[in-house]
C-alpha cells in the first residue's frame, strides 16, 4: 500500500510499504476512507533532525474495517470506523477514569511497528478499546465532520472541558488554527457567552465567528492582552484556551486571564518552563490541559455532528489524495490551507 | 497599644503605637484575643531589605469588637470574631464567586494604614465582608483551633479543594510545616483514604500522622518522588498539596502526581518560572492553588471545629504574650518552634 512516511524537516514522501496484516487477535485491519494533516505534524516537519529510515507519520483517520482478529468484538468487517489520535485499551486504569491517553496498554500512530493515519490502511491495535463504530455515509461534509472526533474537535473540547466552560461564561481563545477554531466551537456548545478568538488570518477568523467567537482580537502579546482586557472589564475571561503551544501564547493567556480562572492548554507546549510564580498564585489561576483523551470525548460528541447541529469539519479547506501529502504539508506550513483532508 | 513592626530580616520589634480607631463607617476595632506568627512571615524575616521605617506585620487574629462604624451590622460591641488573611467587602463579583482574596476593595493586613495583626488591637475595614463571629468560650484549645481558620486550616483545606480532593483518593502532601499539617487534616475531613506525607522533622510527622497521614516519606528531591511512587504503584496521587512554596518542593509535586491529577500550590512561590512543559502536559497534569480565600470556607469548616471533629489548633506547640514576638518568629526560623501562638 501507499502510505506517508517522513524523513526530517522538510521532507515528507508517500511510499510503497507492506500491507498492513493483523499481527495480534486485539488487532483490526482498517482501510482508511479519510485522513488528515495535524498542526502537530508540522512540528516535526519544520525541525526534526534527517534520518536514513523515515517514520510513519499521521494520527487522524477513520476507514472500514477490513479484518478482525479473533478477540474483536466491537466491530466487524464493513463497518466504518474512527480511530482517535491515540489508541488504547479501554479497560485499563486510567481508561477507567477517561485518561485513555495514559492507557497503560496503549501507544500513537507512527511508533515503531505501528502504521501511521496517513495512508491507505492501518492496522489498529487494541481495536475495541479503539475503534468508535459510525454510521455509514457517503456524504463528505458529514464524513469530514466525523474525521475531526479523532483529533482536532476532541482536543478543542478538551481545553474547554478542562477549563470548566460553562453556560454564560467568557472565554478567550487563543490561536486560529483548526484547534483553536475548534475550541470555539466545543465553548459555543458548553454555552459560552463571550468568546473572544485572537488570531490574525481573517479567513480562519471569519470561520471562527461562523462557530461562535463574538469578539477577534488580532493583535499579540502585551497589546493582544490589552485589547482582550478592554473588552472585560480590565479582569480578563475565566477560561483562556491556548490551542498554539508557544510560550508566547501562554503569556498572553496568563495575561487575559481572570482571577480564579484557568489557561487550558492543548497545544504541545514549545518550552519547559513557564511563568507560573507569584502572579498565577496571587490570583489562583489554574493551569491546566494536556493531551486530549479524545477515545473519551467521541461517543459524547458524535451525536451532535451527526445531526448537523455542529460542523467542525468546516475547518478543512483542501483536499487531497494520499500522492498529494508532500504538498499538502507544504501548503499548510505555508499557511496556504488551514487543514488538509487526505482521501486515500 | 503595643504592636509588632518588622524593619528588616531578623529584625522584629514590638512597639508603642498609637492605639486604633474607626476611618470609616465599615470599620470595626477589634481588642486582639489570639494571634500568631505565620510561616509565610518567615519569607521577609529571612530577607526583606532593611528600612528606616518598619511596617506592621500579623494577618491572623480573632478578638473581641470593641467599636463599630455607623454602616457595621454582622457584628456588634462585645462580640468574638475571626478575620481572615485578607480584609474584603464580601460583596464584588470576586466575593461573590468566593475569591475574596481578589476582592475588588479589600486589601491586606499591615498594608500602609492599616494595622498588623501581631499587636494589642486592629481596625479593620470592610468589617462586615471581613469579620465572621465566634460563640463566646474561654476554652484555650477551642481558640486556637478558630484562629486557625483565618489562615493555616483554610489554607489546608483550598489546597485540598483546588485539587479535587474526594472520597477515597490518595493525596500526597509536602511540607510538615503547620500548613502541610492542616492540608493532611483537610484531605482527611474530605474523604481521602491514602495520605502521604513528605516531611522530616519527626515531631511534626507524627502530628500528621494524627490528622490522618497513613504514610510519611522523609526523603526529598528524586530520592522522594521514588519513595513516594513506590508506595503508589509506580503510579503517583491523583492530589498533590504543595504547602511549601520552593521550586524543589514544586518539581516534587510534578514527580509524585499521577496522570490526570493536581498540584494544588499553597506555599507562596519562591520562583518564578517552573517545569510545565511537555511532562506535564502530556501527562494531563493540572496545577492550581494560590492565595486561600479563607472567608469564604471558614462558614463551612467553622461547625466541623466548634464541635471538636477537626482540632487545627494542635499546630500551636508554643504560646507567648507580645513581647515575645521577636523570639517566636526567631523560634519558628530555627524550627524550635512549628507555629507560635500570641496571647496579646
């Protein structure tokens, strides 16, 4: 099969590489309707050191299930399929809890012996603790709203969630990207009253009016904080969802933040240490967020895009063939597209 | 009236100073009954620059009201009251959420104009969002136990709140200082079944050990966060109560936390940047804490101490009159002493 393999910065290839097989009786073997292309993989793109064997690379897709081993029992063969941005058990500790990506039995896409999402087919370890069974459908606005349940709209829901978003309350989010665009969306649906987007790329932030931001602030740092200040009242908003991962962005979150409240993050933080001293404590901000459990998040979130109350798949704004993935990485690292969907 | 007044690290004194009286019409004077010397007093005991004007220094005391303001209702001539840390008007919005430390008008004790509450008597303003009134008693033990209510047992306790402290979780605590003590009392009052305790001076441990700690850990640094997880299937707690304020003691907290748990800082931070990057993010680890607003929790740990279920006054292991202030704080910097009761 064809599938995305990445050599370091800057260089991505689609190659030949052995059919995935089930290795284990946990294992299903998925052909993948759609994928896509993470903010996150760009980090690798733009800095990871040149080695001689690539790395399988993508973490978001959904596909039909090709084959099942033996100890399958959630899905079975032609069913269709989402698969989060990380598997795992189900069953473990902290599955338990709705931590899966802690799972003590789970791991990405892409390790060693894992294929990646950007491909024609994956085989999916821990297949029933995994795998989220969808309806079938061939309508491509529905499957690409379905799509972003494995990634991008989860982890907008995490930061919220986290923050504790909640009917009436004002939020700050911060960064235009398919997450923080998304993020708006998941604190529109937890009822938000004020969202105040910052970014700066007015197509992305017309999208983000489109899914509930009231207020776009597109200027940064200590004047970013100004503005978003002006708006409330001088206190800033209880939660501030950082969807960027810059130190930077978290500085502007501390900064617009309220007393009392939380800067959740969902953005692979950039940096080690960070400003948590006297001013965090003095105002008992929380910091909080992570990486999203997203397995959790799906089977409350599905409904609502079935029924077309929500669209997250509007973030997409090219689409592409798996021959076309080297392009599409360049396109959104040159900001050029805001995310990619891969139809294999 | 006789008040203490700091002009420097190690240099306390206790002077005469003019005696207190009503500004406003929310003011109260309060004859002072018991007071003490807070750890967080040690910070500028140990290294505020020396000044030619000293300032007032005290912020937890109960006592007697001696003269009301025309607008003061909560309280009258002749009644006990406790006062929190901070002074508020228990009315802004922040008050409202029960963030009184952020009130928009309040304020701290021995700020400029306002008096300390290591001395004979204090004005406080606010009083009717400061103040909360006490049964009358002559009991010792009883007293100190309220005193600790406006600061160190609701210090505890915001520790344990902000990080979630419920029925049945393992929480560690570090610090065996008298606020480390109260917060292994408050996880306890919460339902936590496994406490452990980081600490190292024995008499203070096995204090902890009668408030409820099931475990202490006297090893510090990479050596205690083994210890620690050793105890707790590799795994860490779900809470962590930082009740010390030093970056060492915070890196600890982030080794013994578990994957979806807190470190609840109240320890005033000693540092200024600390270790949130990647670590702690994907481990989805949240950190919180701050400034305790003791209004608003002595209402409801207030019934649990006046009928004797929680005893936070056993962290006094020494009483003095106010002329033994300079040798209590020397006696708690030499830990000769864990926390120092005043009887003005």
């Amino acid at each position: 099969m064809r599938a995305t393999v990445i050599y370091g910065a800057g260089d991505v290839r689609v190659e030949t590489v052995p059919d995935p097989k089930l290795a284990e009786p946990t294992d299903v073997v998925l052909r993948v309707v759609r994928s896509c292309i993470c903010g996150s993989d760009l980090w690798p793109y733009a800095d990871m050191p040149p080695r001689e064997h690539g790395r399988r690379i993508g973490h978001e897709f959904l596909g039909i299930v090709e084959e099942t081993g033996a100890d399958v029992r959630g899905v079975k063969k032609g069913d269709l399929a989402v698969a989060p941005f990380v598997w795992s058990d189900n069953t473990c500790e902290f599955c338990r809890e709705g931590l899966q990506t802690s799972c003590l039995h789970g791991g990405g896409w892409g390790a060693k012996g894992v294929d990646g999402g950007q491909g024609e087919a994956v085989r999916v370890p821990q297949a029933d603790g995994t795998l989220v069974k969808l309806p079938h459908t061939e309508d491509d606005d529905l499957l690409a709203s379905m799509l972003t349940l494995s990634d991008v709209f989860s982890t907008g829901h995490h930061a919220a969630v986290k923050a504790r978003v909640s009917e009436g309350q004002n939020v700050t989010v911060i960064g235009d990207g398919a997450v923080g665009l998304s993020a708006v969306l998941a604190a529109k649906r937890l009822g938000a009253d004020r969202i105040v987007l910052m970014g700066r790329h007015q197509a992305r932030t017309d999208l983000g009016r489109e899914f509930g931001a009231t207020d776009v602030v597109a200027e940064r740092g200590e004047e970013g904080v100004e503005k978003v200040r002006e708006l409330t009242n001088g206190q800033g908003t209880h939660a501030v969802l950082e969807c960027v991962g810059t130190k930077g962005a978290f500085e502007m979150g501390v900064g617009v933040v309220r007393a009392g409240g939380a800067v959740s993050r969902v953005g692979l933080p950039q940096y080690e240490d960070g400003p948590i001293g006297v001013g965090v404590f003095r105002r008992n901000v929380t910091v909080t967020g992570g990486v999203a459990p997203a397995r959790h998040y799906i089977p409350e979130l599905l409904p609502d895009v079935l029924d077309g109350k929500y669209q997250p798949g509007k973030v997409f704004d090219r689409t592409i063939d798996v021959e076309g993935v080297p392009d599409g990485y360049r396109a959104m690292a040159d900001r050029e597209a805001l995310k990619v969907l891969i139809k294999p």
